[in-house]
C-alpha cells in the first residue's frame, strides 16, 4: 500500500518463517531508531528467562553426579588391581575338597561324638577309631570323680544319698564257661524310700567288633504312684519332684542297644583252603538287649531288633515293655547267605553299662 510516494507494508503481508538461524536478524526499537539484530548474537541473560532456576539445579545434579561417578571409578581401579587374588583363592582352595572328604570319613565313622552336645558335658575317649564318647553334664551338687578310669558326675555325699549304684562290665574274650555271655538290660528301683529330688547318670559303651558302632541305648524310667513311664536318651537325667511325697517305687531300666555297622569279609566254603571264597560286604545290622535270643539266621539284627528299636525310640510302651528282660547282646552272631552257607562276625568286643541313682531324702 502507498499513500502518495510512502510506501507501508504491513505485518499481514509478510512471509512466515518455521524457524530462526543464526544469519536471520530480529528487528528492536531503541530511543525510535530501529535497529536490526543477527540471530547469533542474541543472548538470553537469566533475569530474560524463567527456566534459568531449573537449569541451574539440574547442572549441579550433573556435577554431584559426576563426583559420585569419579569415586566409584576410582574403586574400580583399585580393585582391578586385586584380580592376582583369584588365583591365590583358587590355589588356596585346592586341597579343601580333600579336607571336606577327610572330614566326611572322620564324621561317618564317628571318630567324634555327632549327636548334639550340652553345654557342661565332657568327652572321653575310650580307644580305637571310633571311642569318643559323651559324659552328660552334671546336676547342681554332683561332683566329677575318676571310675575305672573314666571321669563321671555322681551324687555329692553332701547333699544326696546313693540310691543305685550298679557297673557291669562285659568282656567276650574272657567269659567263664557260667558267665553271662550276652549284655542284658540292667534293673533297679529307688525301693519304698521317699525322696524330694533324684539325679540318675546312666551310660552304655561298647567298644571292638568288626562294624562301626552307633549307640542307640536308652534308659526306660517306671513309675508306680500314676505318672506316665518315659524314656531317656541323654546319660543324665533329674527328676526334680523325687518319689512325689510318697513312697511308691520308681524302676529304672536301662536298655543296651546299637546298630553295628557293616563288615568287609570273606564268604564261602571250606574256609582256610584254596576253594573258592567270596569277598562281599555284610551288613551286621542292630540289636537291642530285649531281642530272642533264639530267633535265628538273619532275622533278628535285620528286621526284628530294628522293629523294637524303634518302638523304644517311640515311647511305645506298650509293645516293648512286654519284652522286658529280653534275651541281651550277644558278642558274635552266625549270618547265614545263600540259605545254607554261615559266617560267624564279632558285634563287639568289651562293653560296660553304668546306672547310678541318688537322691535328696524327703
């Protein structure tokens, strides 16, 4: 448009752009003169914008960031510098599976006690490769004392009376053509005696034969006055209300039992000769004091004896009380393979059973 010789363009009449580079000028009016600005010198001060806060907070996150990431780097490096310790681990490991394997062999033979261990207890050792046996803490009062060797709690002749004191000691290398050659439950009763408080430390050791020996032995307690019967495992045991204020007797029996392992050796005919012989490994099996003695073949250590273990485990007094005194341990025990062929194996060599009762008089 043109009013006489002014020419006027308006802002309707001119193109648009969709972006801005530098070489492009703005247009500004200062003191009325107008002036033209290159894009590339325009300068946005903060005090021209209002995301100048938020661009601040997020250029300090980046160098906080940055620190963070220059400690982290730095332990990197230093640990990169510990890669010769892998193979000084992996040397220093080498000989723990053969330590694990020693170990193994140690624990399944029983070299040290595996059952749990109280606190206050002892362990003795009474010979050959797997005679490490337990002693029971004490009660309050009792005292250690030596016994054929052994060191055991008994009763303090302070404070309680000896009610039992039984020690039977088996030896199949030495029995007299009368003596008793198997190892039978062992019984005593506290008699018609009152007392307030009883302490009882009871033990079953074997040691010898030709299997590997787990004690399985336990201690069945009877009451006469109405209380329920028990049986204990552990070689120390209290009652702490005695006979109950009455005089009514209280029986202990204590029950020898084991599982004897397996043996290596050598089956066949005309033994001693050139027939032949063959190597087989057999298993021994268990036996428990209150097992028939006359019960024969293999029947008895490897599906009977079991059975009744298990029902003393169980507390089933019902079906093993019936037994009682049962036939005993025997020393040796003839196997019979093949249905006609026999072996004889040793089950144990000594074994001693130890029941001591003592009590505070009412």
């Amino acid at each position: 448009m043109s009013i006489g010789n002014t020419n006027f363009i308006t802002l309707d009449s001119v193109a648009e752009i969709q972006d801005i580079v530098n070489g492009d000028f703005l247009f500004t009016v200062s003191n009325g003169v107008i002036y033209k600005l290159d894009f590339q010198n325009l300068i946005l001060t903060p005090d021209n914008v209002d995301f100048y806060s938020t661009i601040e907070s997020l250029s300090a996150q980046v160098v906080s960031l940055t620190n963070a990431f220059s400690s982290i780097n730095a332990q990197v490096n230093e640990l990169s510098g510990a890669i010769g310790l892998t193979s000084i681990v992996q040397s220093g490991s080498a000989n723990w599976n053969s330590t694990y394997s020693t170990v193994k062999k140690l624990s399944s033979s029983n070299w040290l006690p595996s059952n749990n261990v109280k606190s206050g207890s002892l362990i003795k050792y009474e010979g050959g490769s797997s005679s490490w046996k337990v002693i029971e803490p004490g009660n309050n009062g009792d005292t250690l004392q030596v016994l054929n060797n052994v060191p055991q709690f008994t009763g303090s002749a302070n404070s309680f009376n000896n009610i039992i004191n039984e020690q039977l000691f088996y030896n199949s290398d030495s029995l007299q053509a009368n003596a008793i050659t198997n190892i039978t439950t062992t019984n005593a009763s506290t008699g018609g005696a009152n007392y307030s408080f009883i302490g009882v430390n009871w033990e079953v050791s074997f040691a010898g034969g030709e299997g590997n020996i787990t004690n399985k032995s336990a201690l069945l307690i009877q009451y006469n006055d109405g209380r329920p019967s028990q049986i204990v495992k552990s070689g120390t045991f209290s009652i702490p209300t005695g006979t109950n204020s009455n005089s009514q007797p209280i029986s202990f029996t204590v029950i020898p039992q084991a599982a004897f392992g397996t043996s290596d050796a050598f089956f066949g005919i005309r033994a001693g000769t050139s027939a032949r012989r063959d190597n087989m490994t057999q298993e021994l099996g268990s036996f428990t004091a209150l097992g028939n003695s006359n019960i024969i073949k293999n029947k008895r250590p490897l599906e009977l004896d079991p059975d009744i273990i298990s029902e003393v485990d169980n507390s089933e007094f019902e079906l093993f009380v019936p037994l009682l005194p049962g036939g005993g341990i025997p020393p040796t025990f003839n196997y019979v393979y093949n249905g006609k062929n026999s072996r004889e194996f040793k089950l144990w060599d000594t074994a001693v059973v130890t029941l001591k009762v003592y009590g505070t008089p009412d």
